[in-house]
C-alpha cells in the first residue's frame, strides 16, 4: 500500500470537558475528536501510517450547514 500524503476527514470537538487538556508541567496539550462512522476509514490510515511519526496538524472550519451536520443531539432522559 502506498503511503498517503495527506489524509482528510470530518471531525469536531466533543461536548466534553477533556476535549482539550493542557499539559501540567506546560509541556503540550493533547486534543479529542469526533469522528463520524462515515470517515472511521481515515482513522484506520492515520493510525497504520502515523503511528510514533509526528503529524503536521491543519484545521480548517466548514461553513455553518457542514458544521451542523456534525453537532450531536441533547441527551434526551430515559423517561421521555
């Protein structure tokens, strides 16, 4: 299998309150993304071919009708 040169997918920040986390000792953070089951391809080439490399990190911002699409439904309560 050839290598990529890039690797594109959609992802976006989870609702949580570690989805970013910045290094104690101010030596990093590290960063969690969602990834939709439609890209979870792009996940399984990341981790063949970027595992223990270090990867060049671009975001770019789709426009508000794509950014929508990834947002998540509220938790709904079980009796409703």
């Amino acid at each position: 299998m050839d290598e990529p040169t890039r690797i594109t997918f959609a992802a976006s920040l989870p609702p949580i309150t570690s989805a970013i986390s910045l290094d104690g000792n101010g030596d990093g953070a590290r960063m969690k993304l969602d990834v939709p089951a439609s890209d979870v391809g792009a996940m399984l080439l990341l981790q063949h071919h970027g595992a223990g490399r270090v990867l060049r990190v671009t975001i770019e911002f789709e426009g508000e009708t794509n950014q929508k699409r990834y947002q998540r439904e509220p938790k709904r309560n079980k009796t409703e």
